[in-house]
C-alpha cells in the first residue's frame, strides 16, 4: 500500500511539472481583505486580481483562494490527453493544482538551542 502511494505521490509531481513547464509563470501574492479576490504577479510588476471561476492562461480555472495558498483547475482538452496517450505518458482529465503564496514558500528555520 505505501509503494502504491509512493507511486501515486511520483505521478501527481511529475504531471504537475509537466504542467507548469508548459504554462506561464506566475506567483500568488495572497487574498484581498474580503478573501473574495486574490492578487497574482504574471511578470514583473504586472500584479492582478483574480476571482474564483477566472481562468489564469496557461494553469486553468480559479477553484479556492484562501489566506495560504490558491487553487487552479486545469482540464485536459480531448487533444491534449490524445498527445499524452501517443507519447506513452500518463493521461488525466482534470489536474488540480495548490500554488503556495510566494511569500510564505521560503521560511527561514530557527535557531537551534
């Protein structure tokens, strides 16, 4: 049972790599103070506010906006998981994807006493 979640744990990384080097970069920069809108940064500078049902282009629909993290729906067009199946890769319908905010990725650990 834990080599099946191993495995499992393998495949939802590694189709999320495969996901993200194909989509746009971009970073969660945390909810507004109603928690109804969230803040994304698609380059540089270029900051915007994003609702839930909002297609992000590239990653896929806005399903959750919460203080910590934001959650993207992508959904496989019928083509996409024909390309996937003709290259003997694994083919899903919907890839569900938690983006941490960018400023909590990097916590610094603390001292040790």
């Amino acid at each position: 049972m834990k080599t099946y979640g191993a495995l499992w744990g393998i495949l939802i990384v590694w189709l999320w790599s495969a996901a993200v080097v194909q989509a746009q970069e971009f970073r969660y920069l945390g909810p507004s103070p109603s928690m109804t809108t969230g803040r994304i940064e698609l380059a540089p500078g270029q900051v915007r506010e994003v609702s839930v049902g909002d297609e992000i282009p590239g990653w896929g629909r806005v399903i959750v906006i919460t203080e910590t993290h934001l959650v993207v729906e992508r959904r496989l067009s019928e083509a996409e998981q024909e390309r996937l199946r003709s290259q003997g890769m694994a083919v899903y319908t919907v890839l569900e994807l938690r983006i941490p905010r960018a400023d909590l990725g990097a916590q610094p650990l603390p001292p040790r006493r």
